[in-house]
C-alpha cells in the first residue's frame, strides 16, 4: 500500500479524536479561549516540523499562501468552536464541517481546471446528501449536547 494511504488513515484518527477534545473545550472555555490554545498547541509542535525545512527559500508568493491558508484555517477552526460553543452536537457539527472538501472541489474545477469522472460526482451528490440527513435533527434527538 502507498505510504499516504497510511498518513491519510492516521489524519482520519488524529482529527476524530481532536473532535471530542474541541467539543469537550467548548463546554468549558470560550471559542477563542480555545482557538488560543490550540495555536499553542500548533507552537509546541513546531520545533519538530522546522527540523530540516528551508525557510528561506521559499519565494514571497509561496509565503504568501501559506500565511493565507493559516489565517483561513484559523477562521474555520474558530467557527467550528463557535458552533459547539454555540450547542452544536459535535457528533453533527464535526462531520458536517468535514464535508470542506466539497468547497475546495468546486474551486479546483473552476480555477485549476480539474476534472471529475461520473463516479466522483456520485460521491459529491451522496456526501451532500449524508451532510443533509447528518444536519436534520427530529424532536427527540435536538437539544445542546454537554
């Protein structure tokens, strides 16, 4: 097997586990509080991930578009928090806000020219369709999850 395949399976886990660590710091400590201290986290990792990179070359566009993913990222991550915070059930929130790679589709095909065979386009109709059914909530299962 590929070695991504096996980086993507440990990625899988990693943010499945930090899904309940989110919804568990929501219940306790405001979203920004928690964004906060999730960039701490990022801190203390970061020594190990500047061991062998070559910062300085690296071009002001490529710079550029890595400070932009990381204000990005921050953003949805404080909004993620926000919805827990807010009450969101993280067994509802999590999932559905997972389905951001529907959003990065839709650029790639607009702006990088990519595209997609019949069966792919299945899986974008059925993953909406799972975000969907995901989100709707009868009057047993609403509420704020603790």
């Amino acid at each position: 097997m590929a070695d991504w395949i096996y980086f993507s399976f440990l990625a899988i886990v990693l943010w499945g586990v930090v899904g309940l660590l989110q919804k568990l710091g929501t219940n306790r400590i405001s979203a920004r509080s928690l964004l906060v201290w999730l960039t701490v986290g990022f801190l203390l990792i970061l020594p190990w991930f500047l061991r062998g990179a070559n910062l300085f070359s690296l071009g002001t566009r490529e710079v550029f578009i890595g400070i932009l993913a990381g204000v990005i990222n921050g953003m949805g991550s404080w909004f993620l928090f926000a919805s827990l915070e807010a009450g969101a059930k993280a067994s509802v929130a999590i999932p559905l806000t997972a389905l951001y790679p529907l959003v990065t589709i839709l650029f790639a095909t607009l702006f990088l020219a990519e595209t997609l065979s019949s069966m792919q386009w299945v899986g974008i109709v059925l993953a909406l369709a799972g975000g969907v059914m995901l989100s709707y909530e009868t009057e047993g299962t609403q509420g704020a999850s603790s």
